[in-house]
C-alpha cells in the first residue's frame, strides 16, 4: 500500500501527477489541512510536499506530530521555518538547480525586453502607431548589449547560469554574493558597489532575513536613472513601493520583475509603467524543469520512506 503524503501547497494537478503514481496524495489543495482533513489525520502524516515560498511554521508542524520529512517542490525554501524543523527532526529537501536553465532563460529574456521595450514597441505596431509614423518617445534608440555593464546579485546556480548567457551577448559581467566563487567573472565585495557600477542589476539571491529589501530606495538610486533591475529570485529582496517610487521619478530606467513581495500580484501602480515587463513568476515553468523538479522530489521522497538520507537536503 503507497505510503501517504500531503500536498501542502497549491499546485496544479498536473504537477503531481507523477508523485501521485507511486504515492497516496492527501491534496490540501493550498487550504489549511485542518481544514480538509481530520485531526488523526494529520496526526499520521510523516512527509509532505511545499512550494518553498509557502509559509511554513512551528503551528503547522505541531499539528502533524509524526512528520519527519518537508519535501520543497523547486529550489527555494525561504517559506519553512528550519529553526523549528531542525528541532523536531524533521528532514527538508528541495530540488536544487532543477530549474535553473529555465530561469536564467526567462531572466535574459525579461532583461532583453525592458531594455529594448519590446512591449512599448508591439503596442506601437499594434496601435497603429507605425503605419501611421506617429512619433512616440519610447521607440529612440535604446543602448544595446556589446559592453552593457550585468551585475548579478548571488552567484549559485541560476546566476552563474545568467552571468554565462550575458558573458555570450558581449556584456562585462561582475557579481557579488556572501563568498567569492571560482567563477571567470569579476568578484565585487559589496552589493552597493556591485549596484553602483551595473547598468543591468540581476536579483538572483536566495530569500533570507540577510536579504530582505536588500534593493531599497537608497540602491535604486545608485542604480541611476540608466539602469534597470531585474528580479527573478524572491519578490522580498525589493522592497516594491521604493521600486514604484523610483519608477515614478524616473529615479531608475526600467524594471522587470517574475516575483513580487505579495503573489500573486494584482494590478496596482507597478503595472501601469510602460518601462516595466511583468511575468507571473515563471521562471522555472517549462517542460524540463518540472521533470526535473519531480524527479527530485521523488528521490527524496522515496529515500526518506526508506529510511536513507535525503539526496537532496537543505542544509
């Protein structure tokens, strides 16, 4: 009889349906589990399934005495209180660099977009706007990519996946993370100088307490009014009414953005600026990375029911 396992989060179930053939799924379906389940229930749970982002603290695991495994569905794992888990042994895995070729693609093409306003330019084919050459200030000449300056904020591995991708386009790319790497790219020691010296600033960092806003007012400004940031790490690492104040002004050129402090994210005054490319954070959704994905989940999954060591454990 397949061992069950509760989906704490929610996923689309085609995402689980691979976990589902060799496991018995208790799908809260993103509700609280209480909610869908019975106490004695959760009470027999011993391993789970989370998107890392999902919240994930001391109350919760109080309510499943006999969990001893938080498998995380993608790399990030900022939503799990480790401190609490590490306490009641209990085992936390992810699925590192699973997904990192994709978000790295859809990083470069999101810094892609801004920077040449390919959204300001299909609406000025579609409009009308060119066949009928009305003038439009967003269409000038924009700085292209040989010499463009990237600035990679965490060098794991979806950034050294975008610092070699920016390396091909003929950009200087540097990078600053909490240790230096043996990497072909410049080490700069400090995030401000890092911000200071990029035209193009690539948030690739984990989500922490170390990291949260970490791109304030104050950066933005060193980022000047030539430069753009682009975010597909965690929405916490910006702080975004400093980013929408900064856009506002014209204290920075643009922005691109797959996460958001809050998702997911409703329209508001982020989403009015013509110099701002939005995705719905998809950075790791392709084909590939949800095998990928998958396969890790299983792996930990099927190692912990075995009684092994977790292949893929966050330390």
């Amino acid at each position: 009889m397949p061992e069950k396992v509760l989906i704490y989060s929610r996923f689309p179930k085609a995402m689980m349906v691979r976990i589902g053939q060799r496991y018995d799924l208790m799908d809260a379906a993103g509700q609280p589990p209480s909610e869908k389940f019975t106490l004695d229930q959760l009470a027999a749970v011993r391993a789970m399934i989370t998107a890392g982002g999902t919240p994930l603290g001391v109350a919760m695991m109080d309510q499943m005495p006999a969990l001893q495994a938080i498998v995380c569905y993608g790399t990030g794992y900022d939503g799990v209180d480790l401190a609490a888990a590490a306490s009641r042994k209990i085992a936390v895995g992810n699925s590192p660099g699973a997904n990192s070729s994709s978000v790295a693609d859809l990083a470069m093409t999101l810094m892609l977009a801004v920077t040449r306003r390919l959204l300001p330019a299909d609406a000025y084919v579609r409009s009308g706007s060119w066949s009928s050459a009305k003038p439009s200030p967003l269409m000038k000449p924009q700085p292209g990519n040989p010499g463009r300056r990237i600035g990679v904020y965490g060098m794991g591995a979806i950034g050294r996946k975008i610092a070699a991708r920016a390396a091909a386009f003929d950009m200087d790319v540097a990078y600053y993370s909490r240790s230096r790497h043996d990497v072909p790219w410049r080490y700069v020691s400090t995030l401000e100088a890092l911000v200071d010296w990029c035209s193009v600033l690539m948030i690739a960092v984990r989500a922490g307490a170390d990291t949260h806003h970490a791109i304030d007012a104050e950066m933005l400004r060193k980022l000047g009014p030539d430069g753009y940031v682009v975010n597909i790490s965690r929405g916490s690492v910006i702080d975004q009414q400093a980013l929408i104040a900064a856009l506002a002004d014209n204290t920075i050129a643009g922005a691109a953005l797959d996460v958001y402090e809050k998702e997911p994210h409703a329209p508001d005054a982020l989403t009015a600026f013509p110099n701002v490319v939005l995705t719905p954070h998809i950075g790791g959704h392709t084909v590939e990375s949800h095998l990928a994905m998958q396969d890790c989940v299983i792996a930990n999954l099927d190692a912990f029911f075995a009684g092994k060591p977790l292949p893929y454990p966050v330390s």
